[in-house]
C-alpha cells in the first residue's frame, strides 16, 4: 500500500517574506484588565494647557502649562526715600543761641574799647579804654557774629496743614510736620510742601465711551500728600504727574455718554479711581476719589449726535402717537359693533378703520399730541 505524503509549504517554493509594520511596538494587555471597573475620575483644576502628540509613535499626549501673562506694573521709586520726621529743636534753643551771639559781639567791641559811650551807659558797663581791633577781638568778633546768624537764621514757624522737605548738598535729611516756633538747621534747604486734604478739578480731557464715541470729560480728584520725601524728590512735579495719570486711566476706561440711561457712571468712576490710586501710589500721593463730573460729546461729534438724538425722539413719539391712534380706532369699531349701531362685512370694517385711522392721525397732528 503506497502513500502519498502531501506536499510542504517548501516543496512549493521559496517562502514569503513575512510582512511587518514598520515602527509599531506593540504589546501584550492582559485580558481581565480591559473590563476592570474604573473609579470615577477625580477633577483636578489645572491651567490652560496645550496638548500635543507625535502620531505613529505610541508616544502620550504631553501637557505644556501656559506661562501666565506678566501683570503691568507701576514703576518703584526708591525704595530707600520714604518720609521720616527730621531733627529740629524748639525755637527758644534758637532765640537763646542768637541772644548769645550778640551778647557775645557787645562784650567783644567794650573789650576793643570800639563800644559808643550810649551803650556803656544802657549796658552799665565800667569804662574801658579798650585793647584796640587786633587778630583775637576779630576772631571774637566771627564767632560771636556766627552764633547769632546761625541761631536767628534757623528759626521757622510751622503751620498746620503744611510740612517742610529738608535738603542738605542734595540729601533727603527727614521731614517736618511740627507746629509752631522751632529751629530748623539754616544749611539746609527747605521745601514747602501741603499735606492737606485737596480736590483738582480738571479741564476737559479726551475719552470715550463703550462705543467708542468720542467725549470731553471733566474730572473731579480728591486725593492728598501722604508721603512727603516721595511726592517733593522722587518726581520732578507730582501735581503734573496726577494730572497726566488720570489723563492716562480715562483713555483705558469707557465713561457713560450724556444721556445714554444706562446707570454706569459709578462704575466709571470706580474703575477710573482704582487706576489712579496704583498709579499714584508710588509717588507717595493718596488718591481717595476720581469722578466725572460733566460728560459732553466731543466738537467733531456733538452735532450728529444732537441728530440722531432727534430722530431717536421723533421715531419714539411717532412710534406712542400710532400706539394711541391705534388703541382709539380698536375701542370705536368696537364698540360701534357690540352695541348693533351697524352691521358691518370684512370690506366695510376695513373701510372704516381706515378713515376713522386717518381721521384720528390727522386730528393729532394739528393738535401737536
């Protein structure tokens, strides 16, 4: 008995080339893990984000965190210039340091005999022939004539409401806010300064509203000098730069335009305020309010909106005048028909409702209502 054995795969031929995907790894995932229960996924708050993911490569999408924008900042003035009190002493240190000094020259023109005959007798001095001009009665003479100056030269009066910026050979040297007679260093140079509550009313600055309309407001600040060293050396005029901050904050901020009804005036001036006081901060000025006062549209504008107000008015009246006219001719046919007055088909009711509509517009008219 012959058998016949099959032929093999190699008796065929050449085998194939087993064909493979290129750059794929694949693996093995055990079968109980595909129908596990997932726990609920838990939120994490996380900030915008962008993802990204190679295909082909298996690779998992990569989370790149967003940089958070910078905050625009207020430029710092020098940390180091902040207001601290200066040294002064009461003004009787300084009456009695000059009371010295002339004392001192009196005593110093007897003991040079150069002392008039009047004053001796005022003075109760013994006469005295004197010791002439020489080196020591002037040298006498300086300090005695130094001490005066430098007694009567430091004496101020300080008021309240103002303060004193003192300065010596460009030095912030403290501040003072005393009242009264005191003695202040006459070397150093002062710098009024008022630290009283004040208001600025300004002349009509450029804005615009919501819509981008052009405006002139006027713009009431209430603010005051809080740091003294700051407002007088760390800018050259801190009036000039309040006023050019809230010049600043009304080209970012949208003011309510005249007339317009919708109520956000004091949302304005809220955010106008906000913007000022971080703006003045730095220079040592407390701004406690900054208010529109008067909102006008701007010259190149003012007459088309004056139109348009206009119109908006005469469509508005047009548009009640109808209204009425409307509700009258309603209420006559009516009432024309429920009382049986007349019997009337479509094309009659028609008819009347125009003249009656007609009548009525015209009686309107002439009555100016």
């Amino acid at each position: 008995m012959s058998t016949t054995t099959s032929p093999t795969p190699e008796s065929e031929g050449p085998s194939r080339t087993a064909r493979l995907i290129q750059n794929e790894i694949t693996t093995e995932i055990p079968v109980h893990l595909l129908f596990r229960d997932e726990p609920e996924p838990v939120s994490v708050p996380l900030k915008p984000a962008v993802v990204s993911r190679r295909q082909g490569t298996g690779e998992q999408p990569r989370l790149r965190r967003l940089a958070p924008a910078p905050a625009r900042t207020v430029p710092e003035v020098d940390p180091d210039l902040v207001e601290r009190p200066a040294r002064v002493l009461p003004g009787s240190a300084g009456v009695l340091a000059g009371a010295c000094g002339l004392a001192g020259c009196a005593v110093t023109s007897w003991w040079a005999g150069t002392l008039p005959p009047l004053a001796l007798e005022a003075l109760r001095l013994p006469s005295y022939a004197g010791a002439g001009l020489g080196p020591a009665q002037w040298a006498a003479y300086a300090g005695a004539g130094a001490l005066g100056l430098f007694g009567f030269g430091g004496l101020a009066r300080g008021r309240t409401g103002r303060a004193w910026v003192l300065d010596l050979f460009g030095r912030y040297r403290g501040t003072v806010r005393r009242t009264g007679l005191m003695w202040v260093n006459p070397m150093q140079l002062r710098r009024r300064v008022d630290v009283r509550l004040r208001h600025w009313r300004s002349e009509p600055m450029p804005a615009a509203d919501a819509s981008g309309v052009a405006l002139r407001v006027v713009v009431l600040a209430v603010w005051r000098v809080r740091d003294t060293a700051r407002a007088m050396l760390g800018v050259e005029d801190h009036e000039a730069y309040l006023r050019e901050c809230v010049e600043a904050a009304l080209a970012r901020v949208p003011v309510e335009a005249p007339g317009s009804g919708h109520g956000r005036a004091d949302a304005s001036g809220e955010a106008l305020t906000r913007l000022v006081v971080a703006e003045a901060a730095p220079i040592g000025v407390e701004v406690f309010s900054v208010q529109p006062v008067r909102v006008e549209y701007a010259p190149e504008v003012a007459a088309a909106m004056h139109r348009r107000r206009i119109a908006a008015l005469d469509a508005q009246h047009r548009a009640s005048m109808l209204t009425s006219v409307v509700d009258s001719v309603e209420d006559t046919v009516t009432r024309l028909t429920m009382r049986g007055l007349v019997e009337l088909d479509d094309y009659e009711r028609k008819a009347l409702v125009k003249d009656l509509t007609v009548a009525f517009c015209a009686g309107r008219g002439e009555s100016g209502t």
